[in-house]
C-alpha cells in the first residue's frame, strides 16, 4: 500500500470498499489492485494556467475509485457503477465511445500504448463522491487514477510528472478537451493541509501550508452549467495572444502574458490593442501578482489576508477577463455580506460551476441556509453546498 494513502477518510473508506463489491458483483473476482484519485479545487489562479502563469489548487477528499484486474486476452470490460453503464472494447481500437465516459480511460490506454507500453486487456468498475459537473475534475481524477494503475501493475517506476503528462495527453488528444495541466497535476501530487503552489511554465511547484483551523472550504454549486465555456475559452486564449503579439513588438523577450507587468499593460499595451483585448490582459497579469501575494499571507497563516484576494480575483474574473455570470456574481455578493465568510469567488472556467467560499466552521448551517433562500427567491433553483477538506494525491488503496 502507497505511504501517501494512509489518509482517507471514513466515507471514502466506505466508498471504495463498495466499489470492490460492485466489481466482484460484476466481474465473479477481485481486482487486482484498487486506486483512489481525489478531485481537485483552485484556490486562486483562474484562467492563468494557459498563460504560462500561476495557480494554486490543492486535491481534496472527493475521490474517483478505480478496481482493475487483468484479463488474459485483449478484451476491455469498463463498468460505471454510479451510471450502472458498461463499456466493452478491445486494445488497439482507439475509437471514442457513444457513451463519452469510456473516453477519459480509452485515451490513458492510447497514450501508454503509443509510448511502447505492452498492455493488458482488463475488467475495470470505478465510481466514486466527486459531484458530476460542478467542475472538481473528475476526469482527471479517472485519468490519473488510471494512470498510477498501469504504472503500478505494470512496474513501470514513471514518476509522477510523467503520469500527469500522460493524463493530460489523454484528455487534449484522445478525449478533445484542450485543458492546461493544472488539474492532473492537483489530483496526482496532492497532499493534505497543504496547496501546491504550480508554476505553468516550468511545472516547478511549491507545497505551500494552509492550515484552516477554524475555518472550512465551502463550494456553492450554482447548479448553472458552463454552456458558453468551452467556446469562450477559446475566445479568450485568443485575445490573450492579441495581447503578447502587441507586447512582443516593443518588448521582444514577451512570449506570454506570464512575461509582462503591469508598466507594460497600462503604458504599452492600452493604446495598442482594443479595449477588450487590454482588459484580458490586465486580468491575467493581476491575477498572477494576486496569487504570489496570497501565498505570501498564507505562508504567515494569514487567510483574512487571503480572503480578500479571493474577493479582488472575483471581480477580476467578472469585470475584466468576463467569464462570471448573474448567479456566481449573486452568490459572491451574498458571501460578501456574511462576517464569517472572508474569501469567495467563481473557481474553473466560468458561466457557471462552483464558487469557492472560505467560511468559519461553526457558521456553516446558517449561511448556507440564508444564501440558499436568497438565491432560491432570485433564481429560482438552490446552491448545493459542498464542504471538502484538502487530501493526499492519487494512490492505491490495496493491492
């Protein structure tokens, strides 16, 4: 059993163990080795990744749990237990499923399969506590949980960063998703009361300490889904790059808004570009100048500090890069106006999804009782409160 394992807690103890049944209900055996990969939150950093910038996520104790055992033929037989969906295909045939979900562990396959890697066909059941689209990657969390299995039974020794990169690889090339690193990289090298502090130009990271004590991480779905973000992400990368191009004429070392200041977004860039195309950039500089001073306060253990750079990244991400809408705005300003919340914002890709909320423990009932009413009278529909604490990374249970 991984040493990074010995921290789950209670439900997810019994989640996995449940997922060991619906595997030897479905397949007449026990797996050969059981993983679980935990979901992932950001705490502040949103949209730099592809930037080349910073973030800030940490795993938390949200898990995929994947059973595998290994088939003496070629044949692959997936089950999603919490969809009661299967999946049979057979290795080599790299073709995307009808169904979607087959996809995120076809591509892993493919990718370990086009790096010379002789595998096996396999019975496979994973399922897990992971809310399915309030945007905590549970995809990653399929892909990387994959990942360390093969890595495992096949005895590969890949290190981590090998895995993500893989992971990733699967999701951009096989699945379609063009996402940046950040979430493979939560899921695999998360680690308990800790934020992992991720440079994206260089993948150096920093385990950085966030000691809630008193305090607790309180996710808001707005239960709005991101019907815009995929084709918005696309705009806004765009525009990002408008940027760099203006910026690379008169500073030529500029090869990514990772790279400029805030001197050459107001002094150069302004008169340069359209009004958009500046905002967007604005955003994205700030934001990372944001992040490095939040963890700076969380290094004191100063998370009132950081509580208000949650709030700034919000208005940012509203105002100026635009990716917020009318409920996750709402559900800040109602977080705003309770003493005991002192961070909120909009977390991942926008135009619905989660907000992020860091809430004094013994106020939770309350507050999420007060938002949830004052939501439901505007929008017609209640907030899913969430409340996760941060975990340990992808690793196996037993084997």
């Amino acid at each position: 059993m991984d040493s990074s394992s010995t921290t789950r807690t209670t439900s997810s103890l019994a989640a996995h163990t449940h997922i060991a049944r619906e595997f030897s209900t479905r397949f007449g055996h026990s797996p050969d080795i059981l993983v679980s990969s935990p979901g992932r939150i950001n705490l502040i950093g949103e949209h730099t990744d592809y930037n080349l910038g910073f973030v800030l996520p940490a795993a938390i104790d949200k898990y995929i749990h994947i059973a595998i055992r290994k088939r003496k033929d070629k044949e692959l037989h997936f089950f999603a237990a919490d969809f009661a969906s299967s999946y049979t295909g057979k290795l080599g045939k790299w073709e995307k499923s009808q169904l979607q979900w087959p996809d995120f562990l076809l591509g892993v396959l493919r990718e370990f399969d086009e790096r010379g890697v002789e595998l096996f066909g396999m019975d496979l059941c994973f399922g897990g506590d992971i809310p399915s689209g309030a945007g905590l990657s549970s995809s990653a969390a399929i892909e990387c949980g994959l990942a360390h299995a093969i890595n495992e039974l096949k005895q590969l020794s890949w290190p981590k960063i090998e895995l993500v990169q893989l992971s990733q690889a699967a999701e951009n090339r096989f699945v379609g998703v063009q996402c940046g690193i950040m979430d493979q990289f939560a899921s695999m090298f998360g680690m308990k009361d800790k934020a992992i502090l991720l440079d994206c130009r260089n993948l150096k990271y920093e385990y950085i300490p966030l000691a809630l004590d008193q305090y607790a991480i309180l996710l808001l779905d707005s239960q709005v889904k991101h019907s815009l973000a995929s084709s918005e992400y696309n705009v806004r990368r765009e525009q990002c790059e408008m940027g760099v191009k203006a910026l690379r004429k008169v500073y030529p070392h500029v090869n990514s808004l990772r790279d400029a200041n805030r001197a050459m977004i107001e002094y150069t860039l302004k008169d340069q570009v359209p009004d958009l195309v500046y905002h967007r950039c604005k955003y994205v500089v700030e934001e990372n100048l944001r992040l490095q001073v939040g963890c700076e306060a969380l290094r004191r253990n100063d998370l009132v500090s950081f509580g208000k750079k949650m709030f700034a990244s919000h208005v940012g991400l509203s105002k100026l890069y635009e990716v917020s809408c009318p409920e996750l705005d709402y559900l800040v300003e109602l977080a705003r106006l309770e003493h005991s919340i002192i961070g909120s914002r909009m977390m991942g890709g926008g135009f619905g999804g989660c907000t992020i909320n860091l809430i004094r423990k013994s106020f939770i009932n309350e507050v999420v009782e007060r938002i949830s009413n004052a939501y439901q009278q505007k929008f017609s529909k209640t907030p899913t409160p969430i409340i996760c604490q941060l975990s340990n990374g992808t690793a196996t249970v037993s084997s």
